[in-house]
C-alpha cells in the first residue's frame, strides 16, 4: 500500500467536517473532501468521507451520464456520484454504499418505515424523521468504517431547496456535539475581464444564506483562477464573521492532485485537528510529491488517442464528465509510462453521418461504456477500423460487445450479426440479453438489477490479458490465474458462437467463475499489436499510485505503435 494504513490504536469521539458548495454547482466540493480526507488519513487518522445527493433516485444507476457525469461504480455494486471515484483515487481505498446517499433513499427508507408501522402511529414529517435518518447513514458509517473523522460532502449548492434538510441535519449535529463539528464551504469567486478583480460579493450572499439556516463556516476555501490575495481574504473576513486565516485559497491547477499540496501549504489540516480538539500530525506525502513529479515531467512524446462514444454533447457544448473514470485512468497510466496524451472526442453518430475518415490516424482508439442503438453502428466501425488498420484498439464494456460484432461481420461472414439490445430479432445475436436479466427487464426493474459490482474472472495462461494480468502485482492470484473487474451490463457474449470465432482467430482469454461468461477478447499479437476488450471496466479500478495494467498495457502499445 503506498499510502499510509488507517491507525486503529487510537481512541477518541467521533468528529465531523461538513462540506457545503457555493455559488455554483461543479465548484469541486468532491476533490476538496478527498484531498482533506487524505490529508488527515496520512496524518494517521481514520477517516471515512460519504456524499449526500439531492436528487430523488435512489442511486446514481439510472441518470443518463450526460445529465449527472459518470456514475462511479464500486466494488460492491453500488451505483454512486463521480466525487465517490475521487474519494477512492485519493485514499487508495474502496467506497461503497456506506458512503453514497441520495435523498431519495433517504426518503424511501423513511417511507418504508411507516408503512412497517415502525413509527408507532407517528405523523412522519420531514424533521424530525428525515434528519434523523440522514444522521443515522452518519452513525452507520462510523461503525463499518470504525472512523475517528467523518468528512460529509453535502450536494449541491447552499440556496437550493432540495438540500435543506441535510443543512438541517447538519446543524442539529453541532448543537448535539459542540466541539466536535465544522463546516467548511466551498465557493467560486469569479473574476470578470471586464473588471480585472476578483469579486467577493458571491460568496458573501452564500455565507449569508448558510447563516440564514443557522450555520456559521469555521473555513471557507475560495475556487478562483489565482491564489487569493490578502485583500479579499480580509474583506471574507470582514463580511463572513471569521478570522483571515481561516480563508483557504483553492485556485485552478494543473492537476487535481496538487489540491492537497495547496490546502496543506495554508495549513488546513493542521487548522482543522486544532478546531476539533485533536492532535496535530504531520501527513506523510513522500508518494504523492513523487506522483507530483511524475506528472509534471517532461514526457518523450504525446500520443494522440481517440475516444469514440455517445455522451459527449450537451446542447451547445462537449463535457467529458459522461467519461471521468475514463479520463483519469488514461491519465494514471500515461503518468506512469511517461507520455503526454491528447485525447481526440469523436461523436459515435458523427461516424454514422460522415464516415470513418474523421477518426484520422490516432495512436489508438477506445470504444467505452453505453447502451442502446443511438451512436452503436458508428462505435462498431471504429472496432472494424482498429482492427484492419493495426490501430491499438482497447473496447470497454460495450466497445467490447461492438468489438465482436464488428468482428463477426467482418471475419465470419454474419452481415446481420447485432446485438439483442438493438436489434431483437438479429439473424445472428452474438450478443444477448443474459438469460437471468429478462425477469427484470420484462417488469421494468431497471433500478440496481444489472450485473454490478465485483465479478472473479479465470485468465487463460498465454494469452495476452493473463500477461498483461500478471506483470503487476495486486490484479490476478497468480496460483489460481484469478482476477476481477467491476461488472454494469445486462448482455453479455452469446456463447452459442464461441466456436465460430475462434475458428476465425477470435481468443476468449478470460472467463468469470460464475455462469462460465466471456469476460475479456483478443487478437493474437501476430495479428494485431494491442487489440484487447474487456466485459469488466477497469477504469473503475485505477488509480494515481496503481494505474491498472490494461490501460498501462494499452498506453504502452500505442507510444510503440
């Protein structure tokens, strides 16, 4: 583990540090809860952060990614918000349901208590039995995670209606346990060309309204282009009723991993163990400065990458949050082979509507995560593509399903090969719906039924996913060839077809323990330099100090392409 092991000798109160946004949503509450989670980890503290969303799914499972990002997906299954992947990228731990809350299962939870007459012939109104609720995740949190410091990332943005009652929550807790409570709020402090300075007013009005509910920030860490300069730290001062030290700046950096070199040189952490009665340590960040260093080197070359998906547009504009696990796992991977990498966003229906020309001649090319028929015949010609222009070609979950489809257009001669999800009646359905998902889908229990969480795979010895498996340590048993990925898919690989495949050169090089499934595909290395597609998500797995070994394999691949 290259991060220091939670200390489990040490006795003392359980305390708690609120994060509430302001201003704007996207303020980057979420990198802000995992860097002082990690700080005070690596100070020796057992530290447990959770998030609690407004909105009323009750998991992240069935928002579109363009609405909400990516849902980060987690060992156990749970279906949760971007910000949970960050908590684990920053303490090398893994998150799961103890750590993710919406409001909407708070509310179910609430709900199915008083149909269970649970609340004794009580009308159930929102306080106390909401806030009640919210309080007892805390309490449940606390005792699986056996934390001394609780970091709770409240949604949203201070202002909002929806969020009310975990504010609510919230300052009940203070008035509970005094001493043993802060709250730190994160705002955005613009600063408009026309004026040339940064405008404190914003935030402010923000601070404002937390009074208006009853809570006074002990920090504020202002989200600005630049560091803060003492003038508007003094008027925060001022006008927020705090000290000036007690005003953290957070501007724009290179990389969200610098976030706690920043907030540990004001001193943060250290401010925040005196204001919870607790002992100041020094954090040891020996491997994260090196992790910073590798980052900022200068790098031999810069691989352009092409990401053929659907979820890039949102009106007018392109995010890339529809694919953050994605993102970073390139990242962590082009850190550690030391390559800068340009990533190309091309539009599956582009492909459709302008030809597979406007792909030009990458390095290499991902077909990630989706569903459904829109962009689908675009991301198959990218995998035919790949493959017949010895392009490194790395498919993720459906760009694996897409893979043997365009593969068995091509190669076996099936025109009409499909998936069952877009086309029911395929000629050939090389992909189908797994046969213990047709119960859900014929009631419309979409909510957490897929295939989710952590499945065990079989690696065959000499293909190139079991040596690429076992070149790192942490990803395979090697006395048993045994490893896993986290699993979010209803169709998996028809293995009516199996022999048809590898008849034409196809290899089936990982199978999962249960059900015998077709985990991972590949073409020989005489055949292809990387042509590899996984079931699993690996990007889910990866992280700054352990890069997953498929996206280190496949980066590797493309800079000696």
């Amino acid at each position: 583990m290259p991060l220091s092991k939670n200390n489990k000798s040490t006795s003392l109160r359980t305390k708690y540090i609120f994060v509430s946004g302001g201003v704007i949503s996207g303020i980057g509450k979420g990198t802000t809860v995992a860097s002082i989670a990690f700080l005070l980890k690596q100070a020796g503290y057992r530290v447990a952060p959770i998030k609690f969303e407004n909105y009323l799914n009750v998991d992240a499972g069935t928002i579109n990614p363009i609405e909400h990002g990516d849902p980060f997906l987690c060992e156990d299954g749970t279906e949760t918000d971007m910000d949970i992947g960050s908590y684990e990228k920053f303490l090398h731990e893994d998150m799961g349901r103890d750590n993710f809350v919406t409001m909407g299962l708070i509310y179910k939870t609430v709900i199915d208590k008083e149909r269970r007459f649970e609340y004794s012939g009580e009308d159930v109104e929102a306080i106390p039995y909401i806030t009640d609720e919210i309080l007892k995740r805390l309490d449940d949190l606390v005792k699986a995670k056996n934390a001394q410091i609780v970091i709770v990332e409240l949604g949203g943005t201070a202002g909002e209606y929806q969020n009310v009652l975990y504010y609510e929550a919230s300052r009940i807790l203070t008035l509970k346990k005094p001493g043993d409570v802060v709250h730190i709020h994160v705002s955005y402090v613009p600063t408009p060309n026309h004026l040339g300075e940064p405008k404190t007013k914003p935030t402010q009005l923000s601070v404002k309204m937390l009074n208006s509910m009853g809570i006074q920030p002990d920090f504020i860490v202002t989200r600005s282009e630049k560091l803060l300069d003492q003038r508007r730290k003094d008027r925060f001062a001022l006008f927020c009723n705090m000290q000036r030290e007690d005003v953290i700046s957070s501007p724009d950096l290179e990389s969200i991993y610098e976030i706690p070199m920043v907030l540990n040189s004001q001193g943060l952490d250290q401010k925040i163990l005196l204001k919870l009665g607790l002992k100041v340590k020094k954090p040891n960040l020996k491997a994260w400065e090196d992790l910073l260093k590798n980052i900022k080197s200068s790098k031999k070359k810069t691989l352009e990458i092409a990401i053929v998906g659907k979820y890039f547009g949102t009106g007018d504009y392109q995010l890339k949050d529809s694919y953050a696990a994605l993102f970073d796992a390139i990242d962590h991977a082009s850190w550690k082979v030391g390559v800068g990498i340009k990533t190309k966003w091309i539009d599956a229906e582009r492909i459709e509507k302008e030809g597979i020309e406007i792909i030009g001649k990458p390095d290499g090319i991902i077909v990630p995560i989706g569903w459904g028929e829109r962009g689908a015949e675009g991301m198959i010609l990218a995998a035919s593509f790949a493959r017949k222009n010895k392009i490194p070609y790395l498919g993720l979950c459906f760009g694996m399903q897409l893979a043997v489809i365009a593969y068995a257009r091509d190669m076996l001669g099936f025109k009409n090969a499909n998936t069952t999800e877009n086309d029911p009646h395929a000629k050939h359905p090389v992909i189908h719906l797994m046969p213990k998902q047709k119960e859900f889908m014929d009631n419309r229990s979409y909510g957490g039924t897929m295939r989710l969480g952590e499945w065990k795979a079989i690696v065959k010895k000499g293909t190139i996913a079991y040596a690429i498996y076992n070149k790192y340590n942490g990803f395979i048993d090697k006395s048993k060839g045994l490893t896993s990925e986290r699993h979010r898919h209803r169709y998996e690989f028809n293995d009516k077809y199996t022999k048809d495949f590898e008849k034409k050169g196809l290899v089936i090089s990982a199978r999962s323990v249960v059900e015998n499934l077709a985990e991972i595909i590949e073409l020989p290395k005489e055949v292809h330099p990387f042509y590899l597609a996984t079931q699993g998500h690996p990007e889910y797995k990866s992280r700054p100090l352990t890069p997953h070994p498929i996206f280190l394999s496949f980066i590797e691949a493309c800079a000696n392409k």
